[in-house]
C-alpha cells in the first residue's frame, strides 16, 4: 500500500524531531567539563550540566548568552565564555545522535516514493556540520537553513521556499516537528499539514493535523509499511 495520493512530500525539522538533542547536548556538556579544568576544579559536574541543560532552553537561548550565564551562575570570569563557545561550535556537531528510529524511518519514506525535505534554525556551519556527523544530508532531496535563507520558522515563506524546491504545493506537503509555534503553527501557516512530534515538556493542547509519538508512527500515519 502506497501514501494517500495527496502526500507528495514530507518536510521535516531537525532538532528535536530527527536529532535527540536534549541527549545529545547533556552528552556534549557532561564532556566538557571534563575538558577544562577552570570549569573541572570549581564546579560539579552533575550541577555544570544541570545548569546549561537550563540555560540552554532546547538550543533556543543565544549560545553567547548560555555561556556566559553558566560561568556566571558558578562565579567564574564570564570572559571565559569566548573558550566555551568556541568549544561547542567545534565538538557539539560530532557528538549529535539521531532519535534511534530516524534512519529507518527517511528510509522507508524514500522507498515509498516521497519526496523528502528539511528546514532548520540555525547557523549553517552548524547545521551543516550536525548533518555531515550524521551522515543525513543525503537523505534529503532540498535542506533549508534559516541563515543562508535570511528567514527563520514560524515565517511561512521559508516552509514555501523548502516546497519550491521540492516542486510540491503545499496542500500535497506534510511538515513534521517538536516545537508547537516554530513548527507547528509555522507550517499550517504555510498551507500545509502539520504532523506534531510530541515533546513531553509540553502539557498544553497542540493544534496539528496528527500527532505522533515516534518518527516510526509516522508510517502508520502515512498507511506505509516498514
């Protein structure tokens, strides 16, 4: 059995929906203070991860604004965030890990004859450089980064700039994502229809055209079969 024939094209986001970023930044933290003895010999690890995990806001915070707000919390010279900055532009991308049913699950899509899209927040030497560790660009026939673009989510005109490339209309488009307004909202917005990935920290109704649990459970949504 195939897609319903409206379904040309999935679009997906990155962080949060293919890439477990919570696990993935802990990780990232957890070895940085390792790293750096200024952090190693005045602060706790379980506390220094606890900290930036908080201010980190799900990567929505300004990474300047993260660095400098955790040595702040533990007293340390603030002009040390310049170090750790540096430090997660560089290793942060390698340490990234897909949510565990992600490849399958672009694979499967692919095989279905789908189209395959993905926008992103974010810089590009950091995007590209998550989607070079993961070895996931291939998977995509147009990815959209908000920099390189000059706009970001939840402003449709970057979900219709993704679906220009992709040549499909956005009623024919489903768009899949964490976050309720970046995403969400953005791509119904958009014209299209919204799959939300139920994030766990959200307790309030989201409005979408589905919701799902898993990236698996959007082939069930889609009538696919592994």
């Amino acid at each position: 059995m195939g897609p319903p024939a409206a379904v040309q094209a999935v679009v997906f986001d990155l962080d949060g929906t293919l890439l477990d970023r919570r696990l993935s930044f802990e990780r990232f933290i957890w070895n940085q203070w390792e790293r750096f003895p200024f952090v190693r010999e005045s602060v706790d690890r379980g506390q220094y991860v606890r900290s930036a995990v908080e201010h980190d806001r799900d990567g929505y915070a300004s990474r300047k604004d993260l660095s400098v707000n955790v040595l702040a919390r533990f007293g340390l010279p603030t002009e040390l965030s310049s170090t750790l900055l540096e430090d997660y532009r560089d290793g942060f991308p390698s340490g990234c890990v897909l949510f565990s049913d992600a490849a399958q699950t672009l694979a499967a899509l692919r095989a279905a004859g789908l189209k395959l899209g993905l926008i992103t927040n974010g810089s590009v030497r950091m995007q590209r450089a998550k989607l070079r560790c993961l070895s996931l660009e291939p998977a995509f026939d147009s990815v959209v980064i908000s920099e390189a673009e000059g706009v970001s989510k939840p402003d449709p005109r970057i979900f219709r700039l993704a679906l220009e490339r992709l040549r499909t209309a956005p009623a024919d488009a489903m768009f899949v994502g964490d976050h309720p307004e970046v995403d969400v909202s953005g791509a119904r917005g958009a014209g299209m229809r919204a799959v939300w990935r139920r994030d766990a920290k959200v307790s309030r109704t989201v409005e979408a055209d589905a919701v799902i649990e898993n990236l698996a459970d959007l082939l069930q949504s889609l009538e696919l079969h592994r």
